[in-house]
C-alpha cells in the first residue's frame, strides 16, 4: 500500500521515470537521508567516522562496511570529506 501511494503521489508531482534509469523509489530517501547526514556531521565539525557506526545502526546495516557501499558520492559530501582529509593531512584532528 505504501509503495503504491507513493508511486501515485510521485506520478501527481510529475516525476517519471527518464529512459536508461530507475524510476522514483521510497529507497532513495534512505540514500538521500544518509548522505544528508553524513554532510551535516562534516560541516558541524564532528569525527565523522566515529559517528558512522550509528548511521549505519539507523539503517538497519550490520557493519559500517555495508553503510560504505550504500552511500553516494555527491560534490558537496567529496568536498566537505577532501576538506576533512586536508585538515588531517595538516596535523588537524579528524573532522
């Protein structure tokens, strides 16, 4: 019932499927969330691989390893996880 009332609401709001791609799914909003999360913890500053293992208990993962493969790279996560990596690389703490 849920996956046919979102698949109606989708249709309603004009996203269709484009040729050679899936069509809208409720599952994108898992990656969506994830990365979303994972961008906030780097611009809050937080150890973001200490703060994995809990994004990865949220989704129902049973190691952060799943979690790795589940995620997307997106311009502003590679950003902000390069701008952690080059604070490290510079004697900073991991952020």
């Amino acid at each position: 019932m849920l996956h046919r009332t979102f698949a109606r609401i989708a249709g309603a709001a004009g996203v269709k499927k484009r040729d050679g791609q899936r069509g809208p799914c409720l599952h994108s909003f898992r990656h969506g969330f994830a990365v979303g999360r994972l961008l906030a913890w780097y611009r809050a500053g937080l150890d973001v691989s200490s703060w994995l293992p809990h994004l990865s208990v949220y989704l129902g993962h049973l190691n952060k390893e799943e979690t790795y493969w589940y995620l997307t790279a997106t311009p502003e996560l590679l950003t902000a996880a390069g701008d952690a990596f080059c604070r490290y690389g510079d004697g900073g703490e991991p952020k």
